[in-house]
C-alpha cells in the first residue's frame, strides 16, 4: 500500500493532523480496499461494508489525531473499521440472534488478526528494503527468513563458509534496524532487533 503514496509517508501524516484534504485522498486510495475486505468479514453485504469503511474515513478527518508513523495510523483504521462493524451488528434487527452473537464475538477476538495483517505489511516493507543491499546479503537474507534454510545449507547452497554466511546476516539485520528506527517506524525496528536477539546461529 505504501507505493500508492506520492508523497512521503511522513508528509501525509503531517498534512493530514494539519486537515489538508490531499492527504486524506491519498489515504483513502491507499486503505479503502483492503479496510472493505477487513469489514467483510464480519458483516453479509459488502454494501454495508462499504458505509463502514466511509465512516471510518470521516471519523479519521474528524478525529484531528495525530500519527507519528504509518503503523500507528493503520492500527487506527483497523481497530475503528471493526468497531462500526460491531455497532452495526448490534443495531440491525434483521440479523438473528445466533448469529449476530457469533459475529460480535469474532469481531471482539480479532486483535490478534490487527497485529497478524500489521506485522505482514511491516514483513513486506523490510523484504522491499532488502532488495536494495548487495546481491550476497539478499541471497542469505532471504534463504534465511523467507524460506527457513539454516546456517549450514544456506553456506552449501551458495559455496560460502559458515562464519561468512553469519556475518552477512548479521550486517543484514543491523542495517535494516538502523535504517527503520531513523524512520520512525519502531515495530520494524523492532522486528529486526528481535530477530537479532532470537536468531541463535549469529
């Protein structure tokens, strides 16, 4: 979603606390389908999705809230798409009992799903970033928390030796936790500072 934007991120968010109207299109071109998909899940008519997700958006314009990263805002939208669910939920009559039950309680549990689809969009923004490091660091970046090799098959697959394919992983998680933390975005930061303390073949 952030290639959508024709700003910086940082830009958006602050014209946006400011109410430039730009900013919020560009937000809306950005979120809009994935936040439609997110509501359609908890309610039976992707029309009614659709007024969710708008009123999601005037609440966002009318909020005056300000985000000091792209993360923060998106646990926002997230979190008050899936509450207007739950309100309208509550509010329809048409839905029977058993049902609406079912879905509100579903809806109440879904934090955990808010961090699963937050954590696979920051996952894509550091593959994006890994992309731009020397050709050796992204092939052991990549055989390493892409597809699962260990240490020692990543060093027969690519004919390196052991102690040289833990120093480009090493340099690899290092340059990526420094890069996200000058930008503000700490749950990539510390994505990559947990993968440093976890990961027991450096």
């Amino acid at each position: 979603m952030a290639a959508l934007f024709t700003l910086q991120e940082e830009e958006i968010l602050t014209r946006l606390s400011v109410g430039d109207t730009a900013a919020l299109e560009i937000l809306i071109r950005s979120y809009y389908p994935v936040l439609c998909r997110f509501a359609e899940k908890f309610l039976p008519d992707a029309s009614l999705a659709k007024d969710v997700v708008q009123e999601s958006f005037i609440k966002l314009w009318k909020s005056n809230k300000s985000f000091n990263s792209t993360q923060a805002l998106k646990v926002y939208l997230y979190t008050i798409t899936r509450n207007g669910c739950l309100d309208l939920i509550r509010s329809r009559n048409r839905l029977d009992n058993r049902h609406q039950q079912a879905t509100i309680e579903a809806a109440e549990t879904l934090e955990p799903v808010l961090t699963e689809i937050i954590r696979a969009e920051s996952v894509a923004l550091i593959f994006q970033a890994v992309k731009a490091m020397p050709a050796k660091m992204q092939q052991v970046f990549f055989l390493s928390y892409r597809d699962g090799l260990t240490v020692s098959e990543i060093a027969t697959q690519l004919g390196m030796n052991l102690k040289a394919v833990k120093k480009q992983k090493y340099k690899a998680l290092v340059a990526l936790r420094g890069r996200f933390s000058k930008r503000s975005e700490p749950l990539l930061g510390l994505l990559t500072t947990a993968a440093l303390l976890a990961d027991k073949n450096l």
